[in-house]
C-alpha cells in the first residue's frame, strides 16, 4: 500500500487495540473506537481501489457471519414494513467490523499481540469494579449496570470470567522486558476475576469454565490417549467440586435455580429462573406464528400482551420485559429462521475458523485460535440465559476483539509489511 494507507493501518490499529478495555469500563469510548476504525478501514479501501495494491479478500465466512444479521434485518423490516433504528444501529456495528478486518488483516501480527493488554487490563478492571461495587453499594449486583460500559451483572461477569481467561492464555506472547512478572500478572487474572465473579452471584458465567477446558482438550490432540483421559476426568472433577460448592455455599444462588424451578412447576412463575422459562416459551410461540422472518423485535412486548391473555406469561413478565434473555431465541422470535441461521453464523463460524487453526504449526497462531475458540463459543454460551447484545454497547466487544483475533489467527509472515 501506498504511505497514506498504511497511516490508516496504523491509526486503526491501535483504535482496535483499545476496544474492549474501553467498551468494558465506558459506555461511550468502545462505539466511538468502533466507529472511527470502521472509518478508517473503508478510506483505506477507497484508496486501495485507485491504487490496486492489495486484493479485498476477507474470508467470505467471516463477512457472512458479521453481515448476515444487518442483510436479514433489511429484509425483515421491508416485509413487516417496520423500521428500528435502534435494531439498525445495533446490527450495522457488526457489519462495520468486516472492513476493520480486512485492514487489520494488514497489520503486523506483532502490534496486534498487544491486545494481550487489553485483556489483562478488563481482567483486573473488570475484577476490581465488581468486588468494589457488590461489596461496598446496599443494591449489590444490582447496582453493576450504573457503572462503566453500563451492562448488567449478568453480561458484566460474563465478559470479566472471559478477560480473564484470555489474559492468562496469551501467556505465550510474552514481550515486555519484565517477563517473570508479566507472567505472574497473567496467570494470576484468572482467580482474580473467578473470585470477582463468584462475589457477584452470577450463575451462568460459570459455564466458562467448561468451554475453557473444551478449548484446552481440542487444542492439545497431540496427547495420548491416557493423556486426555487424565485430563477429561480432572476437568470433570474441577467441575463437579464447583458445582457442589456452589450448591450448598451461602454466598452462591446456583440452589436457588432449582428452587426457581420447582416454584414454576407449582405455578408460581414470577421467579428469576420461572420469567425466563415464560419468556422462553413465549418466544417458541412467536417463532411458530411467524417461522421464516418471526415477528420482528419491535412488536416482541405486543406479543406478549396477548400471551398474557391467553394465560402464557403473568402480568409481571410483560410489564417487566421486553426480550426473552436468549441471542438466540430473540433472533428466532424477531427475525424467524433467518435470523437464527445468522446468530448461528455470527458464533459458529469464527468458531470453525479458530478450531481449524489449532493445530497450526505456528504458536503464535494457536494461542491466537484458543483465545478465539474460547470467545465466540463462550459468547455462544452465555448467550442462552443472557442477551449478551441487549446493550448494544456490548456489539464492539465482539466485534472488533473477534476480527482482532482471527487477523492473528490468521496463517501469515508476522512482520508483513503494508506497502
């Protein structure tokens, strides 16, 4: 590329960088990056046009999985014949990460590792911020989504566990000339952001743990037989003592779950665990009313209205809520089977991509491809008992950190220059 184009690289570069340390702890800095980034990469683009240097070739899974949802919700809304500008917004920032990832595609592999900061930093941040807010506010978990990026406990904790994990994955980047420390730091975010997390009572979170060993067992099919057994029953162990834990701890709701659930099945269903089983419900019912492109978002709390009519969900459900806390059965219920193909493709796409990559010879590549696998099926995960992009705030975080970690993934010389 020529001179002003790589200016663009390296701008954007560092914009993308700073990401999901800011979308983390500020409700406004990660859409603001994301935009100004997405800027940048299509300037870069329209130059490229008249100079030819580069080709425009993203990886068409990785454009389908970003722009799938924005093409479904256009045709959603000519259908319908209804706008929302909010759910336009929302998905037009995934869309803006696929020319963000063709220019980061460009950069050199060595600036992009330094996403390793970001992640050790929304580790401790994240950490911090929930130990101080839930032991110190009267409203505790409840008072999470007043601070920062403004997500609810649930979402909050989720990313927290997830920053954590990763900080302690890329341990193999080791670059600063303290490397004993930096180490130390790394390794020691992960129960740092455990025992945040454990503070703030949040019970799906937990699920992390599975998806890390998961990701850590594919990564490692060199091992023998005996090699993977030991591990697979010292990962079940882990989980089964965490579980138990949790179950019988006075600090811990995960008891509370099943009380929730023999509750609802004695119809009393205004629970935490019983509003979700309505929801859930409720949503079946809109996609089977609706199955190819669903009811469309916006008339979600409508529909419900008149479930409630009929005895579906109580009077507490519809005045309270306004999406089924699922991606998943939000996409099927708004946007019918279109639009949970495009969930779908937005988690499992970049997921094959990773998976793919593991056995890549080149470390880097892989610790790049674990940390990928760990966060589009992670984010999968939460994803059913969490809107994880109710906040669309939250959209950036995806985003970018996804395009960020597949231009890393990406098999390539690591200083390949822009021009």
């Amino acid at each position: 590329m020529k001179m002003p184009t790589r200016h663009y690289l390296t701008c954007a570069t560092v914009l993308a960088l700073l990401v999901c340390a800011a979308a983390l702890v500020s409700a406004a800095a990660g859409p603001l990056l994301l935009y100004l980034t997405a800027l940048l990469a299509l300037i870069a683009m329209v130059v490229n046009v008249r100079t030819g240097k580069e080709s425009f070739q993203i990886g068409t899974p990785m454009v389908v999985a970003l722009c799938a949802p924005l093409a479904v919700m256009l045709v959603s809304s000519v259908t319908h014949g209804q706008w929302s500008s909010s759910e336009f917004e929302k998905l037009l920032r995934f869309a803006l990460a696929a020319p963000a990832a063709w220019l980061l595609l460009r950069a050199d592999r060595r600036w992009l590792r330094y996403v390793q900061w970001a992640f050790l930093f929304s580790a401790y941040a994240g950490s911090l911020m929930l130990i101080v807010i839930v032991s110190t506010n009267e409203l505790g978990r409840m008072a999470v989504s007043e601070y920062g990026g403004r997500y609810n406990a649930v979402a909050f904790a989720d990313l927290t566990l997830f920053f954590g994990f990763a900080a302690t994955l890329t341990m193999p980047w080791t670059n600063s000339p303290w490397p004993r420390l930096e180490n130390a730091l790394k390794a020691a975010a992960t129960p740092v952001a455990v025992y945040a997390v454990w503070l703030s009572q949040t019970r799906s979170s937990w699920v992390l743990v599975g998806v890390l060993a998961l990701v850590i067992f594919l990564g490692n099919s060199h091992w023998s037989r005996r090699a993977k057994a030991g591990f697979a029953a010292v990962a079940l162990a882990i989980l089964v003592s965490g579980m138990a834990i949790s179950w019988y701890s006075a600090d811990s709701r995960m008891s509370a779950a099943w009380t929730d659930v023999q509750r609802y099945e004695q119809q009393d269903r205004d629970t935490s665990v019983g509003i979700r089983l309505q929801l859930w419900q409720a949503s079946w019912l809109m996609f089977k009313q609706s199955p190819l492109l669903g009811v469309y978002p916006s008339n979600f709390r409508n529909e419900l209205v008149k479930l409630e009519q009929q005895g579906i969900v109580t009077p507490t459900v519809v005045e309270g809520y306004g999406e089924p806390h699922n991606d998943f059965l939000n996409a099927l219920a708004g946007y019918g089977l279109l639009g949970f193909l495009t969930i779908c493709a937005l988690y499992f796409l970049p997921a094959w991509i990773f998976l793919r990559r593991l056995r890549h010879p080149d470390e880097s590549v892989r610790t790049a491809a674990r940390i990928g696998l760990l966060f589009t099926l992670g984010y999968a995960c939460f994803s059913l008992t969490e809107m994880m992009f109710r906040n669309m705030r939250s959209v950036p975080i995806y985003g970018v950190t996804l395009v960020i970690l597949y231009a890393l993934a990406s098999p390539r010389p690591s200083a390949r220059k822009a021009g």
